[in-house]
C-alpha cells in the first residue's frame, strides 16, 4: 500500500478530487446559469453615471441595510408588481476579474427595498434631501446621514446643483447645500432601480400568503372601504409633504391650507398628480408619482379626498367618475 504511504500522491489527489468536485458541482452549473438567464428584453442598462453610482452604493454600505428583491409573499407587494425572478438579477457580473460584486440582493432588510425604488421615488430632489439627512423628510429615519457627499458653498454656480434642504438642518452654516458628483452618481444608480415589466404572455408569478380581507356589508359602499386614502398619502406623498400635511419649508410646498387643494381646478389637482409639477425656485420638482404608481381614478380620488379633509382644509369630496373624466383629458393632453 505504498499510495497510503507517499504523502505526494495523497496530496495531488485530494486536490484532483477537490477540483473535480468543483468543477461538476460549482462553476459548470454557474456557467449554465449564466447562459440560461439573461436579462428581460426592457431591461435598462446601466448609464456610466448609475454604474458609478453603484460603485458607491456599495462603497457606503447601502447593501448592508437595503435588500434589492422583492419575495413572493403578499407583504412584499409594496416593493414592486411581482416577485423577482433570475432575470432581474442576469446584469450583476463580477467587478472584474478578481473581485466579486456585493451582494446587491442584501441579506436584511432594515431600510426599505430597493427594487423598484427607481418609480417609487424618482425625484432628484427629493434623494438629495434625503442622502444629506434622511430626518428632513423622514422624522423616524434610523438612516446615517451622508453628509461628505455634499459641499456647503457661499455662493454656489449656475453649474451646481443646490439641494433645498430647511434652515433647521443647517446646524447654522451660511450659505446653499451643493450635491458633488458622487452624490449625483449615486442618485442616478438609484434612479434606474426599476423592476423590469415581462414580455408580453409570460405568466407573472403569483404573490403568496395573500391577506384575506374581511368580508363586508353588501349595501356598503365598497370602494370607500377598500381604498385608503390615508394608506396611499403616507406611502406615496407623506415623505415629501410630511405626515402634518405642512410640507418642508423650501423643499416640498404643504398641503394644509393650500389653495390647489382646497380650490375648484380639479384639473390642476389631477395634472400634479399623475404627471408631476415643476415649483421651481421656491420648492424641488415633483414627480409623477401617479403614473409611475399606475393609479386609477379611484385611488387619485381617495388621495385628493384624504388631503382634501385633513388638516383642517375643508373642500368638496370628489368621485372616481368625475377623476376618471380628468384623468383622460390630461393623459390626452400630455400625449399630444
């Protein structure tokens, strides 16, 4: 038995052994992988600023906090239309050869998820307030501050990028918050998170675990009772125009006594809503948050309803029937 007793022959074929196990059981199935997955057909490539961007997201520990996959159960809904797929996940190659990329899937999920976070929330406005210092438009943020992506300039150029962010936050330095590029890349990588549509007949997967909501009384009226227009402002509105409807000082306009809110242009009201509104100098732009969300006009009128009788402003209630006849003309208007 002399194989036993000749530590060379012992050593080289562990290691065959070890590499043919390797082989067989590690890359050749990533490899297959790879090649049996590519990304959807409407998925966006990165832009140079965005990849950028993520060089930085990763860089700043953003992995550790904020997952990037939606999971197939009815909770998970918030984050995008559908559970992920392999598909979504095709793009993300290797740094280089040597390095690995970071695990952009995220293993907790202290912060929200990012998967869609691109059509949740495109402003740039809003995103800079928020990287400068998440408690300006989120009080309850347990989100670190990133401050040393910003400068704080007397006299800022026509070139710079001011972010609007209130006097309170200032801590008493003069002059305007400025975004540097680093900022602005990582904002771009932000920006293009957007959960890719499938191709027209593939089946979508299914969410799981759905809640069953309680049955009601017949003869009540079932869209009140289904659509929340409170849930929808603080999931899509409140984090710019705060959860007292006053809004950020400089940054985002307040919807308490407002006379867009409590006036008769419904079709102003509808407009700002689903296609966004540029109040520039005096307040960032907003985005078109119903279209990105695909409302319909029964949720557009539980939110206009909502704002309408909160904080105090006091106008006429609206119904679906009249939002849809608005949202129509707009969507024409803006197509033409």
């Amino acid at each position: 038995m002399d194989f036993f007793d000749n530590h060379k022959k012992l050593f080289f074929t562990a290691f065959l052994l070890f590499a043919g196990l390797t082989l067989f059981v590690a890359i050749i199935p990533a490899l297959r992988n790879q090649s049996n997955n590519a990304p959807l057909p409407n998925a966006e490539k990165l832009s140079d600023a965005a990849m950028k961007g993520k060089a930085i997201f990763i860089a700043n520990g953003c992995v550790a906090c904020h997952t990037q996959q939606v999971r197939n159960i009815d909770m998970d809904k918030t984050w995008g239309n559908r559970p992920s797929i392999a598909a979504d996940y095709a793009a993300i190659k290797r740094t280089d050869t040597w390095r690995n990329t970071a695990t952009l899937m995220g293993t907790e999920r202290t912060g929200p998820d990012l998967t869609d976070v691109g059509n949740r929330q495109p402003s740039l406005d809003w995103n800079l307030v928020h990287l400068f210092n998440p408690r300006t438009v989120v009080k309850e943020s347990i989100m670190p501050a990133y401050p040393w992506l910003f400068e704080v300039k007397p006299n800022p150029t026509e070139k710079d990028i001011i972010v609007n962010v209130p006097a309170a936050f200032l801590n008493g330095q003069p002059g305007k918050v400025v975004a540097t590029q680093e900022a602005l890349q990582l904002v771009a990588y932000l920006q293009s998170l957007k959960q890719a549509k499938l191709p027209d007949g593939t089946a979508t997967p299914e969410f799981i675990y759905k809640r069953v909501k309680k049955e009601t009384d017949a003869t009540a009226d079932t869209d009140e009772q289904t659509i929340d227009g409170a849930a929808l402002y603080a999931a899509n509105c409140q984090s710019c125009h705060q959860a007292n409807g006053e809004g950020l000082p400089g940054a985002f306009p307040p919807l308490k006594g407002s006379p867009i809110v409590n006036g008769d242009d419904l079709e102003l009201y509808v407009s700002i809503i689903m296609n966004g509104y540029d109040a520039r100098p005096e307040y960032g732009v907003m985005a078109a948050v119903g279209t990105n969300m695909d409302f319909t006009e029964k949720e557009v009128a539980a939110i206009i309803n909502f704002e309408r009788s909160s904080w105090g402003n006091e106008a006429k209630k609206v119904s679906p029937e009249e939002i849809k006849k608005i949202m129509d003309f707009v969507k024409l208007n803006v197509t033409e």
